[in-house]
C-alpha cells in the first residue's frame, strides 16, 4: 500500500525521484477519495516509480468552475514537488466519465501536458445524469442543466482545447461512453493525433479497491477487471 498526502484537495504520491507525474480526475462521487475508488489502478502506477496527483472533489453543476479549480490544485501540487526534487517532466493527464471533461475544459487547453488519457468520456445532459432531475425541474419550473452544456462543451473543445496527443478508451459494455463523439470533435482540429482504444469491461472497469491473490481466486471477474486495468496502465506507460 503506497502512502498518500493530502495538498490542497489533492491526494498526492511522491516516491523520491519520479520519472513522470500522473494528474487524474475521476468520475462523479468516486473522487471523493479517489486513492480508495482507484486504488488498483494507482498503485500499479505508482510501481513505476511516477508521481500521482488525484484530486479530490463532489460533482455540482458548473463543472467549467471545477475544472479551473482542479488546473489550480494541480499546479500547486506540482510546485510543491518541484521544490523538493527539481525540475519534473510534463505531466500526463487521466480522466475518467466526468473526470475526462474537466480536463478538456482545463484553462490551459491542455498545453501543459504530455497528453490526455481519457477513459470512458461521458457528457451527458445533467437531466439524464442525475435520476429524478427532470421531474423536480419540471415541477418546480426550474431550468437546471450544466454548465456548459453538452453542446457548448464540445464547441469549447474544438475551439479552445489545444492538445493534440490525446488517447480515447472505451470498453465494450459500456452505454454511457460516448468517446466516439470525442474522437470525431478531437479530430475536426489541424494537427490532431488523437486515436481511440476499445477494451473489454464497462463503465467501471477502472473502479477497483483492489483485492488481495485468494480473493482474486475467489472471482474471477476480479482477475477480468485486473487485466483490463493491467491494460490501461500499459497504455499510460508508453506515453510516459
């Protein structure tokens, strides 16, 4: 088990000299401690010897606000680090579900990274993400919807997001992916060079508290989700 410090609503890994620097947004309520909900996926990270910096949030409405404060908490992050060990590489960037669209929607455009991992994206309307929403809006007369929306999300990527070296995944059993909506807005941009990676598993494939060997016997679509993840960070790696 790797040992966590928490900087700035930022769970942070630091082994003595990183190689690289992992910046990861999860999904909705599963960044609320994101070092237990990606546990499986982090450590494996964390064996190659790379810095992790996964910030810690609840959902709500304006995610462009979120996502401006996820950019500012990584920086902190990051210069906090550096003032220990020295100079670091460009970070890589990890998304997963709502995770993916707070990076995109990142002030800096995505400049300041390597590239963008982004697993499962999903951009819904807040009414299909959030059960019972569109009878109370409508009993209350209420106009709730995020901020931006689905469509002006995808205008402000293809407007202001500068990152070409972007890799999509998505997995097989998955309705709630809409990487392919991604990959087509990501691709109408010059100089683009994003690719998508289909994969087995769904919507929470990436989700994993980890589980010791006798339990992975026991279950053996444990051991499926294990691969899988062994799959992603393969994917992570190659970039770093």
């Amino acid at each position: 088990m790797i040992r966590w410090r928490r900087i700035n609503n930022t769970s942070c890994y630091w082994p003595p000299r990183p190689k690289g620097i992992i910046e990861i947004i999860g999904g909705s309520y599963f960044s609320l401690k994101p070092e237990i909900s990606y546990r499986r996926l982090l450590e494996m990270i964390s064996l190659q010897n790379i810095a992790i910096h996964a910030w810690n949030y609840a959902p709500n409405f304006d995610h462009q606000v979120q996502a401006n404060q996820a950019w500012k908490s990584f920086r902190v992050c990051r210069k906090k680090l550096e003032t220990r060990i020295g100079s670091l590489p460009l970070s890589l960037r990890i998304g997963h579900s709502l995770g993916c669209k707070l990076h995109l929607l990142s002030p800096d455009g995505g400049r300041n990274s390597k590239a963008l991992i982004a697993l499962s994206f999903n951009n819904f309307t807040a009414k299909n993400s959030i059960p019972f929403l569109g009878k109370v809006s409508t009993k209350l007369n209420m106009n709730t919807e995020f901020s931006p929306s689905p469509n002006e999300t995808m205008k402000l990527i293809f407007k202001y997001y500068e990152q070409p070296n972007n890799l999509l995944i998505s997995f097989s059993n998955d309705n709630l992916d809409q990487s392919n909506h991604l990959l087509t807005c990501l691709q109408k941009r010059s100089q683009d060079k994003s690719g998508i990676l289909k994969l087995d598993g769904n919507h929470l494939t990436p989700i994993s508290t980890g589980l010791s060997d006798k339990l992975k016997d026991a279950f053996p679509n444990t051991q499926a989700k294990a691969k899988v993840i062994g799959e992603i960070v393969h994917a992570i790696l190659k970039w770093l």
